[in-house]
C-alpha cells in the first residue's frame, strides 16, 4: 500500500504541476507551502483514485477563483454588531489545542439558530473561519509545537437539538441545481432564511467543507447527545464509509473525562469542563468561546478589518454579504437524509409528524 500511495502522490503532483494562471495562484492559497500533505488530502478524500482527486482539487480551485474565496479574510462582516449577532447564531470557536498540537474547535449544533442573518453571511462566515485556520491557526500551531499541523478536533455540542428541527431536512436540487445562488435576489435573503431550515444551513456548510476543505479535521466529538440524535445515529452509521466512521467518536454525556486523554482541560469546551453540563454560560470569565468577545473571534475579526484596509489601499472593496456558490449534496448525503427521515418518523409513529413530513421534499442531483 505504501508504494501504490507514493505513485499516487507522484502523479497527482505530475498533474498539478502543469497548472497555469490564475488556478496556480489560487492552488498556492489552497496548499500553504504543505503541497504532499495537500495532495494526500484530496487523494484520502476520493480513496486513492488519482483521476478522481485531480477532479476534485480541480473543482475546488475553479469554485475558489469563481467565488472570490482567495480574498474572503479581506471582506469584513460590517457592521460589528452584524457580526456580532451571527456569533451568537452561529455557535462555533477555538478552545485551545490537543496534546499532540490541533487546534480544538468547538460547535454548538443543537443551539445554533441561523436567525439573525441572510444566508449569504452565515456561509461567508464560516468559509472565513476555514480560511483563517489554514493560512494562520494552522500554521501558527506547527510553529509552536515544532511539526507540520495539516488537521483540527472538532467537538460537537448537541445539547438543545430538537425533533423539529430535524424534521425539516429539505435537501432540494430545484432549490440547489448546481449551487445557491442569491445574488440576484438580495432583497429577498432574509426572508428566504425564515423558511430555510437549521438542518438545511448544516447540510451546506457540511458540503462546503466536504468538496473543498477535505481531511482537515482528524477527529469529530459528538457530546451531549439527545436521544433523537442517538436513534439518528444507529441508522446513519452503516450508511458512511469506513475512513468517515472512524473519524467520528460519539462520547457519553458531555464527554470530559474521554477528551481529557486528548487535550489538557484548560482545552476543553466550556460545556464539557463539568460533567452534564451542557450550559453554553458555564465559561471562564463568563466569555465562552462562541462570543464576538472571546479572544480567537477578536484576532479573527481583527485581521480581516487590517487585510481589508490593506486592498482598499490598493482600490475601493465592495461592501455587503459574499455570494458563494454551493455545491449540491452528493448522493450519499441525499440517502442519509432520506434514511433520517424515515428513522423520525418511525420515532413519531407516522402521526404527529405527518404534517411537517408533507413540507419534506428530498430529491437527487
């Protein structure tokens, strides 16, 4: 296997290097000086198929060039209290770092609600945080601790995930042919958010990640769980591939004492440092580190502000939210949400859920 792995990376690097303007450039962006741990990303993300991954990468760069994500960190979320309030909506930030030099990401899946801005600058948001962590937390980490650092944990707070809002999975290719694409229709955003499912908004970013930002977390830590995610859980789990499986660890309770043999407790979440905790409040200074506050979203906010002072120099930027493009869900994302549709209404017994079933519409690419 190491030596089909080796002529792999060779001629995934063969092709790569016949790259012209301006994808060289993007590419340069995308592998940070790391050009074989990139290549084994998107190699590990298509299971070692050469042709596969070179489409792969190649889609990326092109989505990267069409979508302006190069120069995302110099396109600031203004105003402030904008920000702000997708910091509270959006519940996500930097904990600290594991024993061996990840960057330890926290997520608060059950209580996100995506309420307080237009799509478009929840999805800008957090192609920003994915961007700042390959170009400045990840490299910042191998520095400190003296390695290449490629990856991050991820730990994923379900406390305060309801029935409803996975009931309203609507994975559309009416709505998403070949991407969201609100740019004609910015009046129309925020109204399109009122209706636009919690679990929907999730299935984006998720695809986001998936295509373009592969095999950069090592791990993802589920705490907290509720039994509707559990019963969800047993069904989903044969549907995922093997390397997907073994990547995901679904703690009991809030998880402290497993994620203590990974990271020092100064790491760890705040709903994590007391056993059934679950309390977004429960932090130190009582600034957790979802808040605009915390210090990592300062730093990150901070330095968008000075890159974007630092090309309006060179000419005005346009104000307003980024309108990315994002890609459709894959088939195996379309079969597990039909496979956790069924399982909700097996849970529900076919009868409270029936209405709220009729407003699901899941349909492949």
């Amino acid at each position: 296997m190491a030596a089909a792995s080796e002529e792999a990376i060779k001629q995934f690097s063969a092709l790569m290097e016949q790259l012209e303007e301006p994808l060289k450039t993007t590419f340069q962006n995308v592998h940070q000086g790391n050009l074989r741990g990139t290549l084994m990303r998107f190699l590990k993300a298509r299971e070692w198929s050469v042709p596969k991954a070179h489409k792969m990468l190649m889609d990326c760069l092109n989505w990267r060039i069409q979508n302006g994500i190069d120069s995302v960190l110099a396109k600031p979320i203004v105003p402030s209290d904008l920000y702000r309030a997708i910091r509270d909506t959006l519940l996500v930030g930097l904990t600290g770092y594991s024993k061996q030099g990840q960057p330890v990401y926290a997520f608060g899946v059950g209580l996100s609600t995506f309420d307080k801005a237009s799509v478009n600058y929840y999805v800008q948001s957090h192609i920003q945080m994915n961007e700042y962590r390959d170009r400045v937390v990840l490299p910042a980490a191998s520095k400190k601790f003296g390695r290449q650092i490629n990856t991050c944990l991820k730990v994923m707070d379900m406390t305060g995930l309801k029935l409803s809002a996975l009931s309203q999975i609507k994975i559309n290719s009416n709505i998403v042919p070949v991407g969201l694409h609100l740019h004609e229709k910015e009046e129309m955003s925020q109204q399109y958010l009122s209706s636009f499912p919690h679990m929907q908004m999730l299935t984006m970013i998720t695809t986001v990640d998936d295509l373009n930002y592969p095999e950069k977390t090592e791990t993802y830590y589920i705490v907290n769980a509720p039994y509707v995610f559990s019963a969800c859980w047993k069904v989903v789990k044969p549907l995922l591939q093997e390397r997907t499986k073994k990547k995901i660890q679904v703690l009991y309770g809030s998880g402290r004492d497993e994620l203590l043999k990974v990271m020092d407790y100064e790491s760890l979440p705040h709903f994590c440092k007391r056993e059934g905790s679950g309390s977004s409040s429960d932090s130190l200074d009582g600034v957790d580190c979802y808040s605009y506050d915390h210090p990592f979203h300062q730093q990150l906010y901070n330095y968008v502000k000075q890159q974007s002072l630092k090309l309006d120099s060179v000419g005005p930027i346009k104000q307003g939210s980024l309108h990315v493009d994002v890609p459709s869900p894959g088939l195996e994302e379309v079969k597990i949400a039909e496979t956790i549709k069924s399982e909700l209404h097996k849970l529900r017994g076919g009868n409270v859920l029936t209405h709220s079933f009729n407003r699901i519409k899941i349909e492949g690419p």
